[in-house]
C-alpha cells in the first residue's frame, strides 16, 4: 500500500503550524487518520501532538550556541537541516512502517531551502523511496497578496519551490479569516488572476521601461501557462477546508488504492417448483 505526504512550506509566518492544526482537527471531524511530523528546528511550540520532531534530533539554539560553530539564526538552521538531510535513518525510524499512512510534514520557512539548497529535494526522493506520494503545499499569507507587485513576488516564490521540488503542488491563501469583508472582495482577482490586466493596472506605478518590459515577461509566463494558481484556506470554513483537502488528495491520488468492497447481492429465494407436475398438468388440460 502506498503512503502519503504533503509538505507544508511558505514563508515565516504564513500559518504552516496553525494549517497542520487546522487539517488534524478537519480529520478527526471526517474519521480520518492524519499524523505531523515536526521539521523546523526551531519551532517554539505547537497546540497538536507530533508523531516525529526534529528538534530530539538538532535544534537551532544548540548549534548557535556551540563555540565551535558561531552560527547565526539562518546558518544554525541550514546547519540543521543538513544535519538533519545526513541523518534520513532518523526519521525512517521515528516513521516507522503503517499502512495508508497519511503524515503532514510541517517544514521551515526559510526560502532557501526550496530555491538553491539540495536539503528538501533530498527528503522528497527519500519519501518516494519510501513509498510515500508526496504532495507540495505552498502557503502564502493573503494579508501579504493584497498589492499587485507582492503578490507576483509570492507567485515567483511559490514557483521555485515547484520547480527545484518537481512534485504536484498546491498553493494556498493562508487567513483569508482575518481579512475584513473589504479586503475578501479584493483578494478574490488574485485567486485565479488575469495576469495581463493587472499589469495594465499597475503599469502606471513602473516608471523604469527596463523592469516593465520583465515585470511583462514574468506576467505572461504566469498567465500563459497557468503555472499558478491559489486555493483560498479560511480555518473557520469546513467547506473550504474540504475542498483543499480533496485537490491534494487527487493529486496524490489518495484512496484510488483503498478496498473497494461490493455490496453483497440479495440471495434468491430457492425455487420449489415442480415443472414436471406443471407440464403434465397442462396435457391433462
């Protein structure tokens, strides 16, 4: 049987911890099974129970503290998590080996690490070798898309995590709950944007011929190949949350491989015809 992962990613504080909490709770409401695993070194705290923390492996404030070392907070976590790329047995460990497993890997923000570092390319081909199907989920703070230019910034961010990961990715709009009725309304263009006229609308804005001319490109590249797209993710809607949850079950095509069972046929009652008795019956007639 397979298993199943989605690898929560976003930049810090983009809710990665409050989705995973959100989608537990959601699971436990639909009977379901879903597992976290912890992979930020230098996460605080968390308000659900992780199957596996990389923090009893490494933490940040370890490395940072070591005399040997003299890391910043950046170069203690890409430490770690090269530490922590060195050490995959670890986490197979901490994993174990359950059917349909379903485990959500809650990951760190830093954008390097999804851009020109090899660490999370390395934990996605080790999950397939472990059978997982793994899905990417990009999560953007909407509070930020609600500018023209952010929000290409944030489409741009969310592309070189597709690009460097090479799995399905789904994108998402994290506390579209947190926005006023004002702000919803706006946001709605970004959700499925028409690149070209939001270019138009801004055009005004870029004075320098040079970046309106590539601002144009990476516009159109964006739009005319639908790379992007964003799923809008309100913790208080269990509808919505529904729905994200199935466009990334489909693109990791989970349940297709569960147990079908057929309902039982209902048993025909015995004939005790005698058609002998009948046909002679008939040539008496």
């Amino acid at each position: 049987m397979p298993r199943y992962a989605q690898l929560v990613m976003g930049p810090a504080g983009s809710g990665k911890s409050t989705y995973c909490s959100t989608l537990i709770q959601h699971a436990e409401a639909i009977n379901r099974s879903v597992q976290v695993v912890n992979l930020d070194p230098a996460a605080e705290h968390f308000d659900y129970p992780v199957m596996a923390d990389i923090r009893e492996l490494i933490m940040v404030d370890d490395v940072m503290e070591d005399e040997s070392l003299r890391f910043g907070p950046n170069g203690g976590l890409v430490f770690c998590m090269e530490y922590f790329a060195n050490n995959f047995d670890w986490l197979e460990e901490s994993l174990g080996h359950v059917e349909d497993d379903y485990i959500l890997f809650d990951c760190p923000g830093q954008i390097e690490l999804y851009t020109h570092l090899p660490v999370m390319r390395q934990l996605v081909e080790q999950l397939q070798q472990w059978e997982f199907r793994v899905c990417g989920v990009f999560l953007v703070d909407s509070q930020f898309m609600v500018e023209t230019f952010k929000f290409i910034s944030g489409i741009m961010a969310a592309l070189s995590a597709m690009v460097s990961l090479e799995i399905p990715t789904v994108n998402i709009m994290t506390k579209m709950d947190l926005l006023s009725p004002k702000a919803k309304k706006e946001i709605e263009k970004y959700l499925d944007p028409d690149m070209y006229s939001m270019m138009e609308d801004n055009s005004v804005t870029i004075r320098s011929k040079k970046f309106k001319k590539l601002t144009k490109a990476i516009c159109g590249l964006i739009d005319d190949y639908s790379m992007v797209r964003f799923l809008p993710f309100d913790r208080t809607d269990e509808e919505g949350i529904n729905i994200v949850l199935q466009h990334i079950d489909f693109s990791i095509q989970y349940g297709e491989d569960l147990e079908f069972k057929e309902p039982k046929e209902p048993e025909e009652e015995p004939d005790n015809t005698n058609y002998d008795d009948l046909f002679q019956d008939k040539v008496e007639d």
